[in-house]
C-alpha cells in the first residue's frame, strides 16, 4: 500500500481553534453595555496542531498549561468544531460525530466525570450499555474484566460521591473503555490522585494497550507516565506542534545544559572554575555546563585535572519537561 493512503488512528493538519467570547466591561454597566455591543475577544487556543499517529500508537501528549492540549482533544473528539484545519480519527470527521466514529473513540477527562455522582457507577455502565448497543454478554464480560483489572471489586455498587478520588478515576475509566473503543483520548487520568491509584491506572493502561492494541493520546503532568507509557511524544506550546520523537531525542533537543561526570585518578583539592559545580567527591567531580560549552570545557578539565574517565550526560528528562511546563503562562 502507498505510504500516502494510510489512515492514520488520528491525524490532524493545521488544526485552529479560536475561542471567541463578548468582552465584558468591568461593573454593571459594562455587563449591560456588553448586550449590545458587539465588542469580542478572542484566544487563539491551538494554532496549528499537526499530528499523525498510527493505529496502535501510544503517545504522550504534553505541553505547558494553556498550551492547547484539551482543546485539542476536544476537537478530535469530536465535542469542539475547529475554527479551520482538519482532523481525522479513523478516517472520519470528528466533528461530523458519525455513530460509526463515536462507538469506536473514547474521550476521559481527569478533572471532568461523565458518571452520575449520586448514583452508583453500575448504574452509570447500564445506561452506557444502552447508548453503545453492546451485546448483553460480551458487554458482562467486558465489565467484569475491567473491574477486575482495576481492582474496583464491589465499589461499583457504592455511590460515585462516597468513592475516593482513585476509585471514581477508576469507575470513569471502566465507563470510558466498555464499549471497546480504538481510539483513546486522555486527558491527565491521574491529575492529583495518590500514588498508588497512579500506579494501579498506569500499569492497567499499559496492560490495556498491550492487550487490546487501542490506539491511545494520554495528557499528564506525571513524567513517570510518560516515561513508563509512552513511546513517542508530541509537544505543544502556544497552540502549536514544537516537537516530536522520543523523550530522548526530546531531552538532547530541548535541554541546554550537559553534566560532565569526571573520575578523579586522585583527589583533588577544590572545584575547578569550570561550569557550575554540582558535587564532588574524593574520585568524583561533577559539573554541568551549557551545550555550546561542553566540548570546550571537557578539554579544559582533561588537561588541567587528573581524570581517569569522563562522562557527559543529558539533563534529567524529567527536568527537561518541568523547564518546558515552566515556561508556559499558569492558565488552565
Ligand atoms: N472555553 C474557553 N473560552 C476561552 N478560552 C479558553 C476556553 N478554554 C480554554 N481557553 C484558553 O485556551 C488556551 C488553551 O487551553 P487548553 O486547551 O485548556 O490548554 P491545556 O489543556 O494545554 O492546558 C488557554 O489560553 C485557555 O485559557
Ligand atoms: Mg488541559
């Protein structure tokens, strides 16, 4: 088959969206004046998303707050209309919300519940069942495997506000995936829960993917869940594709420092003057300097030092990603 006539799992080109509001004055009178006037504001949300992910893909989805993410997977899901661009997710149209491309995607919102907080998730799953059309067995074992893989055991019965945090992440996790979807967006599944419900939702979400080859797009601001999970990453800033590849390639391409670990043959009195001293020892000297620096000051340091071995490192992936979330605008 031609490279060109794929169908991606999902693919978006110049994907746009602009949110537009009516600006409001300050005060009453501003709320009034804000009736008649046509006075709009407008934030460029995403500004050019491209993506293109296989079937069976699992790829991180990361960027600083406000950089576009959620929008983004709005409109992949199909509950945002772009305000220009194109998106695909198996080949339909997200926003056409064809039933043949609904049954097959699923969209989860860490910070947003689509079961009933008064009723018990079982009720929520019936209902479920109902609108998907699943088979009443295939749907039982379905339900039964989840929960089993969730470890949810009888919580399923007990109301969704008297579950903890983890368990109602759980239940919405079981909701989101019963109908056995091929595309999964998520959107930080384990914002702010504990670490073991981490854990417990990172290993199911591997297992998940292993078994089922779904395709997924997971948003966290939990690096040990890319790092575990994901395979490749695409990372937005400012409503805009900045990078992807894998986290490696991510830290030697967005980190602008390097460490220089140095073996000492013999020990050494003080710190040499090179780079920013980041510990020494009796055999061991480490120093961190800039990119452009590093091959400058690993000669330096050979000749005026008594080095048995030298190493030079990438930054901490994970300090690589904070800088990055650093940087952006704390909006959400
Ligand atoms: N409904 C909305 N109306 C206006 N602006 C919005 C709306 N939702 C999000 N935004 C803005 O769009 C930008 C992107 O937001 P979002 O997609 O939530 O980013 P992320 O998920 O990466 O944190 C932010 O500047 C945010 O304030
Ligand atoms: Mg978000």
């Amino acid at each position: 088959m031609s490279h060109d006539n794929r169908v991606f799992a999902v693919e978006a080109i110049n994907l746009k969206k602009t949110y537009v509001s009516s600006k409001k004055e300050p005060g009453a009178w501003g709320g009034v004046k804000s009736l008649f006037s046509r006075q709009k504001s407008y934030v460029d949300a995403v500004k050019g998303v491209n993506l293109q992910i296989e079937q069976g893909e699992l790829i991180g989805f990361l960027g600083p707050n406000g950089a576009g993410k959620t929008t983004t997977l709005k409109m992949l899901s199909g509950i945002l209309y772009p305000t220009s661009g194109e998106a695909k997710v198996l080949g339909h149209t997200p926003s056409h919300r064809d039933h043949e491309m609904l049954k097959q995607i699923s969209l989860v919102m860490g910070n947003k519940m689509q079961l009933w907080w008064d009723l018990p998730a079982w009720d929520g799953f019936m209902v479920l069942k109902e609108l998907y059309e699943v088979d009443q067995t295939k749907f039982k074992n379905r339900l039964d495997q989840l929960i089993e893989a969730l470890q949810l055991g009888d919580k399923v019965n007990t109301q969704m506000r008297k579950l903890s945090l983890g368990e109602r992440m759980k239940c919405e996790l079981v909701a989101a995936l019963l109908h056995g979807p091929k595309v999964v967006f998520l959107d930080e599944p384990t914002i702010g829960l504990d670490v073991v419900s981490q854990k417990r939702i990172r290993e199911f979400l591997k297992q998940l993917h292993k078994d089922e080859g779904c395709t997924i797009l997971l948003t966290s601001h939990y690096m040990q869940d890319v790092q575990e999970l994901c395979d490749r990453v695409i990372v937005i800033d400012h409503g805009s594709t900045i990078f992807e590849g894998t986290l490696d390639t991510l830290a030697a391409k967005f980190s602008d420092t390097r460490r220089l670990k140095l073996t000492l043959s013999t020990p050494i009195e003080s710190a040499p003057k090179t780079g920013k001293l980041i510990s020494l020892s009796e055999d061991v000297l480490v120093v961190e300097v800039t990119r452009d620096e590093t091959a400058n000051a690993a000669a330096s340091l050979l000749s005026s030092l008594p080095v048995a071995d030298l190493a030079i490192e990438e930054t901490e992936i994970e300090e690589v990603i904070r800088q990055l979330f650093e940087s952006g605008q704390s909006v959400r």
